[in-house]
C-alpha cells in the first residue's frame, strides 16, 4: 500500500515565504481559503537546529488545522519526502492574486 502523499505548501506570511509540508491539503468551506492539516516536521532531537525551522515547528506547535487565503498561496507540491520547513524574508516583489471586488457577484438583474 502507498504512503500518503506529502505536500510542499509555500507562501507569503507577513513580509516572509514560508515552505511547509503537510500531509492533508483541500478546498476550504470558508471561501477563499485552502486548508492545511497534519503538517510534517523532522525530528526535533537534531543536533544542529535551524532557527527559522524551530520559529516554524512553534508557530504550528498545537495547531492542529490551518487556513490560509488563497491569494497568500504561491505553489502547492506534492513531493516525495519531507523536507525542512524554513521561513525566509521576501526579496523583491510578491504581488497576490487578482480577486474579485465583491463576493458573492450581484445579480444585475
């Protein structure tokens, strides 16, 4: 029997990108938002520590499901393995997806 998929999930979080990995990824109910559950980290019991890994493994210590906009959202993968999640400044231009104005659209009618 196959292992469940892994999935890369990176996005833009406060001036940052932020990679994690994640074993569920879905639509959301609530508009607009993709849902992440079941997020994969490596074994805290390493001897070198990546501090942006351990600010990762604490922000999401606990959380058990996450919602992220969609417009956050810059590539969904899905991978083989578990890598190490990392948190980096943004360089340059992020620019978020192109929404509607109003949701839900009006009948003009």
């Amino acid at each position: 029997m196959a292992s469940k998929p892994i999935y890369r999930v990176v996005f833009y979080n406060q001036g940052e990108i932020w990679e994690l990995y994640a074993r569920e990824v879905f639509q959301s109910d609530l508009w607009g938002f993709i849902e992440v559950e079941a997020f994969v980290f490596e074994d805290a019991s390493k001897l070198v520590v990546d501090p942006s890994t351990e600010k990762l493994r604490r922000t999401f210590d606990g959380v058990s499901r996450s919602y992220l906009p969609m417009n956050a959202i810059m590539r969904i993968d899905e991978v083989d393995r578990e890598g190490t999640p990392k948190a980096t400044k943004a360089e340059g231009k992020v620019a978020e997806f192109p929404r509607p104005t109003t949701w839900p659209p009006r009948d003009n009618g």
